[in-house]
C-alpha cells in the first residue's frame, strides 16, 4: 500500500546554514572537533547573534568529508586540510580545462 | 545470494600475509574513495573493499571465509553452508565490535548472511534502548540552465520506506515543491531537516539534502556564475572589424567587434552571467576565426592574391 503525505515546500532563496549544536549532532562529534577544524583552517564559520557560530553547508560537507577521509583513510586533520585543498584546485583546474577544451580548442586536440 | 571473492576485490592471492592484505587495502582505498576518485563507480568499489578488508583484516573472520573453500568464483550463486557459525562468533563480539549498524548497512547479503546482519540488529533490538538517528538523504534537481538564469519551480516526487509502531514497512509518497530563485548555481545545496529517513528507537528522522544539477548546454558553458560562448567570426570580421548580434541568456546582445580582433580573445559582456545577490555574472565569447576553403577557381584566386598583397608570416618569430 502506497501512502500519500501533503505537500512539503522548500525554498532555495532561504540560505540553510546550521548551528555549532546542529553541527555536531549530524555529524555526531563533539563541538572541540569542531574547534580542530576551525584551527586547522578547514571551515570558516561566520559570527552571527550573540557570538554564535553559523555553518554553511558547504562547509558541512567539508567536515563530513573531513571525517570520511579520517575514518576511511586514516589521514590526521592536517592531511585532510592538505587533501581538501588539492581537491578544490582539481576541480578549478578541470573546470578550466572543459572550458578551454569546449571554446578555444573546440575538440581538436 | 552471490558469492563474493574478497580476495580479488583486494586483488592479492589466497596466501596474502596479514600486511600484504592491509597494503593492499590501503593502496586501493586511496584510488576508489568516493571523495578523491574520479574513477566509475567509486562508490561501489570501495564499498566492496571495505567489506573485503573488515574481513580479511581479522584472522577469525579471515579462518571463517576461508573455510568455505577456493572454489567459488565471483558472482556464483551460494547458500550458507549448513552449521555455519559465523554468526555465534559475531555475537560474542559485538561489545567490543568496531563497526555499527551504520557501516553494516552498506555490506551485501553475502556479508550479513556469513557475519550475521539481521542476527545483530534483534539481539539490539531486545534491549529496547537502542536508538539511532536516521539516514541522510540525498535528491538531485535537475535544471536547464534557462531555469537557473529565470528561477523556476519543480516538483520532486520521492519514495520512502516507512516503518509503522508494528514494524511493518510501507511506501510513502512524499511530494516537495521546491522553489528555484533566479541564480542558482551548480551543485548549491539545500537541507530540508528531519526530511530523511526514519530514526529507530525513537531518535529522530535524518535530513533530506537536494542538490541543484544544471544541465548542459548546447552553446553556453558555465563557471560559477559566468556564461562561456563560442564565437566564430570571419577572417574578414576580424581584420575588418564587426556588428554581431551575440546570444545571451536574456535574448541577443549588440556586440562591436573591432577591427584587428584576434583569435582567442576573451571579449566580456557584463553582468551577462547568472543574477546573484551581490552581482550578476559576466558573459565572455571567445573568438575563434574560421577560414573558408576554397572550392571555385575565383576563390581561389582571391586567396592568391591575398597572399601577393599581404606579406604576412605567421612563423616570423621561428629562428
């Protein structure tokens, strides 16, 4: 038997983001993970009321990430940092590179 | 169910050591993980590795799989032999097992039926205070990239397995109309809390993240927020300069292209792009010059006398 349930609208002009308590329930870590992470430059919360940390959800799937490589990999927060980065630059640099292949080469190389 | 051979997916022999098997791992992890690989299917890969390796990593579960003989192939059909105890072993160590029901989740049948899955979760589920948070879960938005410029609405319809206070599982239909506001940009993500799968023991639901896909097209590219064009001009637009109507995600644009244009340049259209909340996007063509052949003999007499006319060496710079 196949349940209908009402309608649920979501709106992608409202910005999600999460707080430091979200966060860590999620991502089921405690808040001084959250602090390494900020050390080690890997997510930039910003400040919002009462000097309460706001996360984007880019830098939640930073963090999930983050603790996918620690736990797959066995790579410590400052490798993580340094795959990240490598990661970020792979995908510039292949975006690039499609643009460059579509427009100027035009597939002829 | 189908049998699985563990020691190809870790692609090291039936007498591998213990180090050979966890190098192994290692090196294959590196290739497949889902967040640096590009390879097909990563995702199923390493999952198989993983399961490969929580196995072959612990000698008693290693003795166990091995017992079963080395005359299965992948792939072939199997039944758990009779007096099979695997799951007995697995019991004794689930105080101290180090994975949860979570990472179990993912393995095949074949796991659960040697390691014992569906064993592991009653044993849990007597003690009543087992609770879990639910899955994440995941929908893509697939858009034209018309539709990220002009926003849009869509309506996504997903199927959720549901489990009722008797325990029983029934589809649920759950619609979401999601609204699209102009400017939305590739993969940007919304979370939707409490919208993904259901929390056993009373936990709560996990949540439902929908991610923007914008499909390709077939003149622009996109970057960001900015539009990439081709744009093919003449030799003689080029030399001579040029009024080209450009198209552009809000209908053509009047274009100068000025005398002495060369091939790769960049020329922008502002605030051409995606709208965005600070500033729009730019729109750039890229020239490229196409030369005609010459197919008539007048053709190509034009293209001899230009080259009488025109003393021009494009491998001047050649030593």
């Amino acid at each position: 038997m196949v349940k209908h349930e009402i309608k649920i609208i979501a709106d992608y002009s409202q910005e999600t983001s999460l707080t430091l308590d979200e966060l860590c329930d999620i991502c089921s870590i405690s808040s001084d993970v959250i602090r390494d992470l900020i050390a080690y430059d890997i997510i930039h919360p910003q400040t919002e009321n009462q000097n309460q940390w706001v996360f984007n959800l880019v830098e939640f799937q930073r963090v999930k990430t983050v603790l996918r490589l620690q736990h797959d990999l066995d790579v410590n927060f400052a490798g993580a940092a340094l795959a990240l980065d490598l990661l970020d630059e792979i995908e510039e640099l292949r975006a690039h590179a499609a643009l460059l292949e579509r427009h100027v080469l035009r597939g002829k190389l | 169910m189908e049998y699985k051979d563990y020691y190809a997916v870790l692609d090291v022999s039936r007498s591998a050591s213990q180090d050979d098997i966890k190098r192994a791992y290692r090196r294959l992890a590196r290739k497949y993980h889902p967040d640096v690989s590009k390879e097909p299917q990563a995702e199923e890969k390493f999952k198989n590795l993983q399961e490969a390796y929580e196995v072959l990593k612990d000698p008693e579960k290693r003795t166990a799989y091995d017992q079963l003989g080395s005359n299965w192939k992948q792939g072939q059909e199997f039944k758990t032999p009779p007096g099979w105890d695997g799951n007995v072993r697995f019991h004794t160590a689930q105080g101290n097992s180090a994975f949860t029901e979570n990472d179990m989740g993912g393995f095949s049948d074949f796991f659960a039926n040697l390691f014992g899955h569906s064993q592991t979760r009653s044993h849990r589920e007597d003690f009543g205070r087992f609770r879990q948070r639910g899955n994440d879960d995941r929908a893509k938005i697939n858009i034209s990239l018309e539709d990220a410029f002009r926003g849009t609405t869509k309506t996504l319809q997903l199927q959720i397995p549901e489990m009722d206070p008797s325990g029983q599982i029934h589809q649920v239909v759950r619609t979401i109309k999601v609204n699209i506001p102009p400017g939305t940009i590739q993969g940007q993500q919304m979370r939707l809390a409490n919208q993904g799968g259901q929390g056993i023991g009373g936990a709560p639901a996990g949540d439902l993240y929908l991610e923007i896909e914008i499909q390709p097209h077939p003149l622009f590219s996109l970057k960001g927020r900015d539009i990439y064009l081709t744009l093919p001009v003449t030799p003689w637009e080029a030399a001579l300069g040029a009024d080209i109507k450009i198209p552009t995600l809000a209908g053509r644009v009047g274009l100068k292209l000025v005398p002495g244009s060369i091939a790769g340049q960049k020329l922008r259209l502002k605030g051409r792009g995606l709208p965005g909340k600070l500033e729009p996007g730019d729109q750039y063509a890229i020239l490229q010059i196409e030369t005609p052949l010459a197919k008539t003999d007048e053709q190509r007499q034009l293209y001899e006398k230009m080259a009488q006319m025109m003393p021009f060496n494009p491998r001047k710079d050649w030593l």
